[in-house]
C-alpha cells in the first residue's frame, strides 16, 4: 500500500527529491543523540580502539589511509566514477 507522502514524493523531479532528502538528512544529522548505535558497532568500535591502543605507532594519518585506499580501489573508481568505494 503506497502511503500519501510516497505519492506525493514519487510526483516531485529527481532535483526536488534530492533536495528533499537533503533537508531530511540536515534534520535527522542534528540530532545524533537520537540514533540508536547498533551493538555491532560498538563492539567494532570497541575492537579498534583495543587494537589502537595496543600499538599506537601502526596508526597512519588519515590523508595517507584515504591515499592507499584511493590506489587500491583506483581501477574500480575511473572505470565506475560515480559509484564511488561501494
């Protein structure tokens, strides 16, 4: 069953969708508070800080992480530009 705002949501441009979504998004990012974190997050979350701290000098600045992830996945990214790492 397609609910009222699906319609009207469905009629607007895919430019007007956009922005809509991007005002959702705006809304929804000023309240963090209100996100519930999965437990499996946490636990990631959790698991890395341990891994940090247990050897702090294995961390590399993220301009550099961002630079090897770009290398390793660079085939994919030019062949696919706008379906970015997925």
């Amino acid at each position: 069953m397609t609910t009222t705002i699906e319609k009207e949501f469905r009629s607007l441009t895919v430019a007007e969708r956009v922005n809509l979504v991007e005002e959702l998004w705006e809304q929804v990012a000023a309240e963090p508070e209100a996100l519930p974190v999965p437990d499996w997050q946490i636990k990631e979350l959790e698991r890395r800080r341990r891994l940090f701290q247990a050897n702090p000098q294995r961390a590399i600045p993220w301009p550099q992480a961002k630079a090897q992830i770009l290398k390793r996945h660079a085939k994919r990214l030019i062949e696919n530009p706008g379906r970015g790492l997925t």
